[in-house]
C-alpha cells in the first residue's frame, strides 16, 4: 500500500505517487508483452481490422495506412474501452476509468458509475 501512496498510520494518500506508480505498472507491463511477442515470432498491430477472407485481414492504423495480410491463423484480441454515455454535459464533466490515473490531481468527492468490477475498484482507491 506505502508503494502506492497510502500512509497506513496517518491514514493519508499521495495521489502523485499513485499515479506514478500505476503508469510505471502499466508501461513496464506493455513492454514486457511486447518482448514475449517478439520472442515468439509473434507480429503484433494494434489496428482496426476486417476479414477479406479466411485467411486474409485488412488492417488501418491509426494514420490511415491500410495493409492487407494473408495467414493460415490469426490471433483477435479486441480489448474494450470505456465510453461516454450519450447525454448532454457527459464529456465535459466525466473522466473515464482508463483516464483517471492520467489526473495530476485527486478528483475529489466522485460519482462512479459502471456496472462492472472497474467502477468499485475506482470508488475504493477514490474514497480511500
């Protein structure tokens, strides 16, 4: 916990080191799978893509750039991210999960809303 900000017998939080800590986590994570890829001849594109065929994809990077690839297999993984509900003010006054820990700043008193488990972690860490 002292890692990530919390000082147990004061019962204070570093919000700074936290986030700190956790983007740290994070790079050092999606560089670590990076090298296993790598290591196993995997190629990785983080691009949106469609199926020509069975065997073939069209891939679009985040310039524009399309590719077309042929493989006898390819690995999907899609990932999720959070989204903005469709009602007026959402994006000026919302931040979403995968940008909090982006806030030079503890946000203060919060309302989360999420059904998932997202949602409760961010409402433990926020009120403490």
């Amino acid at each position: 916990a002292q890692q990530y900000g919390w000082s147990i017998g004061e019962r204070s939080h570093d919000w700074h080191s936290m986030v700190e800590k956790i983007q740290n986590h994070i790079k050092s994570q999606n560089f670590k799978i990076r090298i296993d890829l790598r290591e196993k001849n995997v190629k990785y594109l983080n691009e949106r893509a469609s199926f020509v065929d069975a065997n073939t994809v069209k891939g679009v990077n985040k310039r524009g750039t399309e590719q077309t690839i042929t493989a006898d297999k390819f690995v999907l993984a899609m990932g999720g991210r959070p989204n903005y509900p469709d009602v007026p003010g959402a994006r000026e006054n919302a931040i979403t999960s995968d940008d909090i820990f982006s806030l030079k700043y503890h946000p203060g008193k919060t309302l989360c809303v999420g059904a998932s488990y997202i949602s409760l972690e961010c409402a433990g860490f926020l009120h403490g």
